[in-house]
C-alpha cells in the first residue's frame, strides 16, 4: 500500500521563521572564510549557511528556518535527509566506501541498473551506465550514439541547458554565465529553434509544425545521414521551464527513428517523479533511445545515469565507458532508498497535487493582477512550475522584477529559484515531500512578493 506526504514524519518543524538579523552573524563570518578560500567563480543564490535540512524546510547556523521550494535545484524530492536514504546510506558506509566498479564491482550498482532498466519508458532490451554528475552522463550518451551511428553530428535546441564540461557547454544555448570567455567549445554541435509556445512568432504553430521547422533545418544545414544524436530536455530547465507544444517531442522522435538517429532525452532535472510522472517523456509516451539522469536521482548523494537500448550501449568496446567514482556504492545505496521512497509514498501523485495546488494559487494571482500585465505565462507540470515574469503590457522580459520578487521571497523565509535565456522566470521546485500547509505558505509569500513589487 501507498502512502501520502500527509503519512511523513519529519524530524524538524515544518515552519519557517526569519530573525531580524538576516542574515545572521555565523552565516556573515562564514561568508568571510568563504571569500577567502572558495574561488569568486562559484556563486550562491542565498547567502546563509545551512546547519539543517528536513522535508520541505531548510535551517541555517542562525536559526532561521526558511521554505525550500528548490530542492537544491530539482535533486532532494524526497527531502534533504529521508530516513530511508539516511539508514541505507550509514549502512553502505559501515561496509566500504570505495572499491571502483571498474575493479572489485559490487551488487548496489547492479540493482540501481535494474532499477532504471525497469522504471524508464519503453519495453525493449535495455543497459545502464552509473555516473557522478548530469553533465558526465550527458557526454557518455553523445559518446555512445557517436560511436554506434559511426555519425559524429549533434543537434541541440535553443535554451537549452546541458552542462558546464567543454561538450556540455557546446550543447547549452546560454552565453553568460555558462559559455562566455570558456570557448573554444567541442565541435560538430548544431542548435535548432525550439517549441516555446509564448514567444512563438505565430501563437498559432502546433508542436508537429515547430518541429517540421526544425527537421528541415537539420536537413538543410546537417543532412540526417551526419547526425549522430538529437538531445532534447522534455521540459527545458535552466532555459526557463520551458514545456514545448503538444507533438513537439513525438514527431522529433518519430523522425530520428526513420533517420537512424539516437534520440536522447535529458532528464536529468525533470526525472524521478519531478513532472508527476517517472520522467517527462511519459506524458506524451516518447521513448528515447538513451535517457540521462542525475538530481533526484540518489536522495541528494552524487550520482547519475544512461540507460539506453541494449545494441547501442553494447556497441562500445569494454573500457570505453566507466569513471573511478561512476556508480559509487554509498550513491547507490541511497539512490535504491530514495527510489523506494519515491514509490512507497506515491511522489508521482504527490507532485501532481502540487500542481493542482500551486497552478490555483498562481493563477488566482495572474488574476489579481491582469490589469498589470506582468505575468506573461504560468507553466509547467508537476512540482516543476514557472511564472515569466515581462514589463507591463508586452512579451518583454523583466529580469529586473524577477530577481526583486526573489529578494523579497528570502526576506520572508522562503528559497526560490530564477532561470530563463533572458533571466525574467521563477521557477518552483518543492521537495515532493513537502506539506501542504508549508506549500500553501510559501506561495503566499511568493503572491504577496510579485503583488507589492509589479
């Protein structure tokens, strides 16, 4: 049997509380200890420190008690210290840390590849690749479907995100932060406009004719019988939350099948019950050749994944794929627990309620504030929703009241993320643990935050 977010005991009040000092004395003198050793180039959104983490709220060393609704950017869904991957990971620790897959290999690493062989779309014959990070698991996938397509093309979309290694920077659309001055960039990437319905020239385009415009680029520029891979995120993430059209995804699919091309869906942020189901394709029943995985993948322990048909994986000559780290065996563990967890408390149904509540609450909001005209879209799926924020009375991006909303939200107690090409999207990602009333809560702040600031 199933249970609910509402059948979750948490270990800390699920209550958020700001002191007048924010941010507060230890969070100020490590701030200084951090500017004197961490290097300026990695940058924090929020600057306390955390001394707790638990459901749906975070603790810092001050005292104050805020509302996650980033989950460490889409990874802790099933919270930041779920007691299952809490006791599996203690209980992996106490046998080894470490032995490289690659040497002395290990039963964890085999039952997380079961796992995702049983959990991601399509009946066919599958195989796994562990990793450490999304970024890793997206260039093993190129590196696959390049040598199994004997193809060395890759077609990326407009905003899309990707990664920050030299591969991954090539196939991420976003200049600043992510590609500028880091260049030159891996070669034989080609970008194609995505389906983004609200800035669409003609509202009016359906997902299958955005993505006839596409192929007939590709055709064009590449030629199909060069292109190794098509990768597309279902659901952009870093670009802005963006959901392509209906038809979108399926046609692109249906294509690269005609074209001997490996279709790869970046999942990496929307997998793992984030959309309301087990990975985004779901919703329009696609199913990739190789799928990549990482986030909310390990409960918030580093790990991440390829799973892919059997014949393109078992293409690659033995030593080809691996890493010293790829698939550790605390990783493993706390991913086997956290996909438990996933499925004993039904998150796939919890973050589809989370939709049906913030999209009210969000909604009644764009309501409220029709006659301003600054939220030019609500969007999204599951507990991966998104305002774009624009100047009053145009599709123009307003990064600036983006990132006033956000300050504002911190001030009140409660964490929210921003993203978008053009910087002007907030997006919501609660742990899908989180409690209805902490939610509610939280988008309150958020509602009177844009209302007191448009």
């Amino acid at each position: 049997m199933t249970t609910t977010a509402h059948d979750i005991t948490y270990r800390l009040e699920q209550k958020r509380r700001v002191l007048a000092d924010f941010p507060g004395p230890k969070s100020l003198a490590l701030t200084e200890r951090r500017k004197a050793v961490v290097a300026a180039g990695v940058a924090s959104s929020v600057p306390v420190f955390v001394a707790d983490a638990d459901g749906g709220i975070i603790h810092d060393v001050d005292g104050n008690s805020f509302i996650d609704l980033g989950s460490g950017i889409a990874v802790t869904s099933v919270g930041a210290s779920d007691p299952a991957v809490v006791g599996a990971v203690k209980e992996a620790v106490e046998h080894f840390t470490h032995t490289c897959f690659m040497v002395t290999p290990y039963e964890g690493y085999v039952a997380v590849a079961e796992q995702l062989n049983r959990l991601t779309p399509g009946d066919h014959e599958k195989r796994t690749v562990l990793f450490n990070s999304g970024a890793e698991a997206v260039e093993n996938a190129v590196k696959v479907a390049r040598l199994a397509t004997g193809r060395d093309a890759v077609v990326a979309f407009d905003h899309a995100y990707h990664g920050r290694t030299n591969l991954t920077m090539a196939l991420t659309a976003k200049a600043m932060p992510y590609k500028t001055n880091f260049g030159p960039f891996a070669p034989e990437v080609y970008r194609m406009p995505m389906s983004y319905p609200f800035r669409e020239e003609n509202p009016q385009i359906t997902g299958a004719e955005a993505a006839r415009r596409a192929i007939t680029m590709i055709e064009k520029q590449i030629g199909s019988e060069s292109v190794a891979a098509v990768i597309i995120e279902p659901i952009q993430g870093e670009g802005g939350f963006i959901v392509p059209a209906e038809g979108f995804l399926p046609a692109l699919a249906v294509w690269a099948k005609e074209k001997g091309v490996v279709f790869i869906a970046d999942e990496v942020q929307s997998g793992f019950c984030r959309t309301g189901e087990w990975f985004a394709v779901n919703h329009e029943g696609v199913i990739p050749d190789i799928i990549t995985m990482a986030k909310g993948i390990a409960g918030g322990m580093p790990l991440s994944a390829i799973t892919g048909r059997a014949e393109l994986l078992d293409a690659v000559h033995p030593g080809g794929l691996g890493g010293t780290y790829g698939g550790n065996p605390v990783a493993c563990a706390a991913s086997l627990a956290a996909i438990g967890s996933m499925e004993q408390y039904n998150l796939n149904a919890r973050a589809r309620h989370i939709e049906e509540i913030a999209l009210g609450k969000l909604r009644e909001l764009a309501a409220e504030l029709a006659e301003r005209s600054v939220i030019g879209e609500i969007r999204g799926r599951g507990a991966m929703l998104a305002i774009e924020l624009v100047r009053a009375g145009s599709k123009e991006p307003n990064p600036e009241l983006t990132k006033t909303v956000a300050a504002a939200c911190l001030k009140e107690g409660v964490i929210i993320l921003t993203c978008g090409t053009y910087g002007n999207v907030i997006r919501l990602l609660p742990p899908l643990v989180i409690s209805d009333e902490l939610l509610l809560d939280g988008l309150q702040v958020l509602a009177s935050a844009v209302k007191a600031n448009a």
